[in-house]
C-alpha cells in the first residue's frame, strides 16, 4: 500500500476530462501513443500516454477520458506531455476510465 496522503494533497490534483482528438503512435516505441487532447478553456494539449501495445489511436480517438492536467510538463521521446491519462490496472491490462455520459471537455470533479 502507498503512502496515505491528505485532503489537502488531494485537492491539489486537478482532473478534467478530455476529449481526444487526434491520436498517433510515437514512431520507434512499443507503447506511446501521442494525443492532442481538449481539456477545456485551454487550447489542446498533447499528452503521450504509454498505453499503446493494448490500445490503438483509432480505439481511443474522438473519446473522453479523465486526465491529470496540473502535473509538470515532461518532455517523452522528443515530445513534450502535459498532462497525465487516468486508468486503472496493471502490467498485464488495464482499463480505460470513461464517463457514463458525455460531459463538455474540461468538466472536474467537485
């Protein structure tokens, strides 16, 4: 089990949803995908995600999933991610977590 944290250091992490817009592999690796993603008021992001020897861009292109959207940007590959996709599982698979109803890009929990 991972260190407990606080309230605090919760509501210091900002989710949204995001709708994906364009999705690409990241040529010359196995599990990046590349995605401009619409969080919102802010233009689209790019966020690489490492999910790509499970799911395809067509698999995940034109959905909504929740993104961290407050974490530092970290360069990947030459590319520069800002933003973290939110899934649950592990080194085997894992599942995509996704709104049960489409909600406007850049929607946060309360």
């Amino acid at each position: 089990m991972k260190e407990q944290i606080t309230i605090d250091d919760f509501a210091k992490v900002e989710i949204k949803i995001g709708t994906i817009l364009e999705a690409k592999r990241v040529p010359e690796t196995d599990k990046l995908i590349e995605c401009l993603v619409d969080v919102g008021e802010e233009s689209p992001r790019t966020i690489v995600s490492g999910i790509a020897d499970k799911r395809s861009p067509e698999d995940i292109e034109g959905t909504q999933l929740p993104y961290i959207t407050n974490l530092a940007p970290r360069t990947i590959r030459g590319i520069e991610s800002n933003g973290m996709l939110l899934a649950v599982g592990g080194d085997d698979d894992f599942a995509l977590l996704r709104p049960d109803t489409e909600v406007p890009p850049g929607t946060s929990g309360k």
